[in-house]
C-alpha cells in the first residue's frame, strides 16, 4: 500500500502544478529520515533497525531532518522548479 500512497502523491504533485499554475507544487519524499520520533518508536531496536535499513541505501546513511529542511528550502528558492517530487535515495528491497 506505501507504494500506492507514493504514486498518487506524486501524480496529485504533477496535477496541482499544471492546475494551479503560476502556483508553483512541489513535494519531498525523503525516505528514511533520522529522528526523535523513529527513535521512540524502534525503541531498544533503534540500532540495529537503523545499520539494517544504512546498509540497503546507496550511500549508506539515513537521511536527518536538517537535510530535509534544506531540500525543502531548494524546491521554494528555485522559481523554475514546479511539479517535481524529491525523492532521497533508497534501496527497493529496505522494507524486507
């Protein structure tokens, strides 16, 4: 169902930037993010979870908030981009 979720997010992003144009839609989809909250909620599992999910990313990092934030900032500051959806990179199997 999360891919499903995903693609009418993205579809809903490309949509509204042609219908509410020169409204500018954008949307992040950033994957696996380090915080308080996924801290509280893995519990005693918070590290293993984590160096299992690292280990299936490319770059082999969880992404954290602040950079996040600062793709949030990009997609607002550049008037050119519009309909896009920013997606961090992850590994297909990481749900496995």
């Amino acid at each position: 169902m999360t891919t499903v979720g995903v693609a009418a997010a993205e579809a809903l992003t490309r949509s509204l930037a042609m219908e509410l144009a020169p409204i500018r839609v954008n949307a992040i989809a950033p994957g696996w993010t380090d915080t308080p909250l996924v801290s509280n909620v893995l519990g005693a599992n918070y590290d293993a979870v984590i160096r299992s999910v690292s280990e299936k990313i490319p770059v082999q990092l969880i992404g954290q908030a602040a950079e996040v934030a600062e793709a949030v900032i990009m997609l607002m500051s550049n008037g050119f981009i519009n309909g896009e959806v920013y997606t961090s990179m992850v590994a297909k199997d990481t749900f496995r």
